[in-house]
C-alpha cells in the first residue's frame, strides 16, 4: 500500500500525493478518516511545541519578576 512510506523517503507531504491511492484501495470514508487523523496528529504536535515555548517564556519571565521581588524585599523597600 503506497500509503505506508516513512517521512524520511517522501517528506511530510506524501499523505496528499497518495489520497487517491488510498481511496481506490480502502474507499472515501476511510480514506477521509486517515487524512483527518493525521491532520489532526500534526496540528497536535504544532500546538504542542507552540504551548512548550509560550509556557517557558512565561516562566522566564516570572522568574525574572520573583528575582525583582525578592531584591526589593531585602532592601527593605516594601513594608
């Protein structure tokens, strides 16, 4: 089944160049099925990476804010 090659051989496109292979021999609903899944898995690992950065640039920042808090504490600047 054409469908099977690995990303390294095709790249990460080959899905959309098999789509007629793959309804000829499985059939439209499920070939509609396998194209949703894999949309779905690579928009998963695109949000994925996406929330990975955000959140350590949020932490980064609270940290910096801590460290600021912190300094200001010892100078006895508040209270």
């Amino acid at each position: 089944m054409p469908f099977v090659e690995s990303k390294a051989e095709r790249g990460d496109q080959s899905v959309m160049y098999d789509f007629p292979a793959l309804i000829s021999t499985l059939g439209f609903p499920i070939a509609v099925v396998c194209f949703l899944l894999w949309e779905r898995h690579k928009s998963m690992l695109h949000f994925e990476k996406a929330i990975k950065v955000d959140l350590v640039d949020a932490i980064n920042s609270l940290k910096v804010e801590i460290v600021k808090l912190n300094e200001r504490c010892k100078g006895g600047k508040i209270g």
